[in-house]
C-alpha cells in the first residue's frame, strides 16, 4: 500500500503507531518518505525528544512543524471534540508542506483497534483525504506492537499516550499554564519509575450562595440559592496501572509525590483507586446532594 502512494508525508508523534508507520514508510520509499511531528504546548517535551531521538537512530527523515491550535477559541474551549480542533490544524499546516516538497499523500497512524472509538480527529482526516494505512490494512494495536518488536523500535512496549489537553476535563479550558502543570507533575511520577501514568487536571471552585437558584433534594426544592465561583483551586488526580498502585502507596512514596505535585501547585493531590484507564473523563457521575434548609437559609448536608 505505502509503495503504491510513490512518496509520503506521515504524521508522526512518536508513539507506538506512528513510528512503525514511519519506519516503514521509510523503508519502502526511501528518501520519498517524510516524517512531521506537530510541536505545541500540548506535546510534552520529553515526548518531543525522544520522537526526535528514535528518528535520528533509524535516519527516519523528520520534520518539525509548529502547530497554532493554541489560537483557536473552539480548542482552548475543549469541548468533546476538541481533537478535531488539533488534527484539523495539524493537516492544515501539513498539505502546503507536501505540496512544496512534491509528497503525493498524507498518511497518519489510526488503526484497526480504533474502529468503533469515538474519534474527532478521524473526522478531520476524511476532510483532508488524509490516509490510515494501518486501519486500511486491518493492523491492530497488538499486531503493530509485534511487528514493532520485531522491527527492533524501541515503542513496541511503550504505553499509549495523548496529549497533554487530554488531562483536563471537557469543558474546563486548555491553557497553557494547566498544561505545564501537568507535564511537570506526570514527570515526577515517570522519575519514580510509574509506567502507566496520567495526571487528570480538575478546577474546583469555591461557591458563595446568593439568592436565586432553586436546588431540588431528594425531589423537593427546598429553598434558592444562586452558587457563584470565587476562588478556584488546582487539583490532580493520579491514575496509575492497577498493578502500580500498591507500590504508589508504600515506602513514603505517596507523600513524597503529594509534597512534588503541591510545589508544582496542586492544592490537592488524590489518588484514582480504579486506576488507569482510557477515557476516564467522559466517565458519567451521579452527583446528587442530600440535606435540608435550615431556616437561616444554609444548606445542611
């Protein structure tokens, strides 16, 4: 398939599906094969270094290309598709580079696994008639690590990753001071040796109730409040693989990261006890408040 495009530009980040895409890519076309990571805030800057670093060791060409997704409102707003966002500037920037460097198609590393995901990005690819020849030729995530493994690169067993942005939850903006904090603080955990990591980003605000809001408890309106955000605190939550997680709670460790992550400038700092796992922000909550007006007009929980 890759022989058949004749040259190639593939959008690589340096996980474990774009860089078997680029290695290969690479071998079959030779010098008519490009590889381009989009450099932004969202991408943590070891990510950068060593996408960089693994290029350089298989003389995988590579290309930088500086991404302006930070000057769109509809991504820094991060709403459920803020993905469509990032790849629809990302292949904005990249088909005016294969045009002037003479690449015939734009590929990028979807595979079969991702069949059935809720994928925004997908969407942006299909605009820009970008290809996945991972999907195309029915390659799963374990079939890729294999072949990965056999190929020598050094992601076979790496764990998936996102972008920084994937930390905060939709709705709460993407800044770029958030995402710092973030990256700064999933390197302390990476430095202690934690392999399945994510520091999920969460704004808590404090709330001052005034008059106007109607609150139903347990059915009942009990009296009205209108709860305004004041002052609005950091807080991380810590997702570890399950089998990570008994070592986070022994040895000091956990307070020595509690300690880390509130110089970094979490206020709070919690461990997630279900652990790692994808999507874990679009998990749905039932929230429900139980208690009774007091006739000073507080709520009594």
């Amino acid at each position: 398939m890759l022989a058949s495009y004749g040259s190639c530009v593939v959008a690589y980040s340096g996980g474990v599906d774009s860089v078997f895409l680029a290695r290969v890519a690479h071998d079959v076309l030779g010098g008519k094969s490009l590889a381009a990571i989009a450099d932004s805030p969202s991408l943590p800057r070891r990510e950068l270094e060593e996408a960089l670093d693994i290029a350089r060791k298989f003389e995988i060409p590579v290309r930088v290309v500086h991404t302006r997704e930070f000057a769109n409102a509809d991504y820094l707003a991060n709403p459920a598709n803020r993905c469509y966002f990032c790849k629809h500037e990302l292949f904005t920037e990249l088909v005016p580079l294969a045009r002037e460097l003479g690449f015939a198609v734009i590929a990028y590393g979807e595979n079969a696994s991702d069949a059935g995901d809720f994928r925004p990005g997908a969407t942006a690819a299909a605009e820009f008639a970008v290809r996945a020849p991972l999907k195309e030729a029915g390659l799963t995530k374990a079939e890729i690590r294999e072949l990965s493994a056999q190929l020598g690169l050094p992601t076979a067993d790496k764990p998936q990753m996102a972008c920084l942005s994937s930390r905060i939850p939709h709705g709460e903006p993407v800044t770029p001071e958030k995402l710092a904090m973030i990256e700064a603080a999933e390197n302390v955990l990476r430095d202690l040796g934690f392999y399945d990591v994510r520091v999920r980003h969460h704004e808590l605000g404090s709330k001052l109730p005034a008059a106007g809001l109607k609150l139903p408890v347990g059915g009942e309106e009990l009296s009205t409040f209108n709860l305004q955000p004041s002052i609005f605190q950091q807080l991380a939550r810590i997702e570890l693989g399950a089998t990570e997680i008994p070592r986070f709670l022994a040895d000091g460790i956990s307070s020595r990261v509690a300690e880390a992550l509130k110089k970094i400038g979490y206020a709070h700092v919690t461990l997630d006890l279900l652990g790692y796992r994808r999507g874990s922000l679009s998990e749905p909550a039932a929230v429900r408040l139980v208690g009774a007006a007091s006739p000073g007009g507080k709520i009594l929980v």
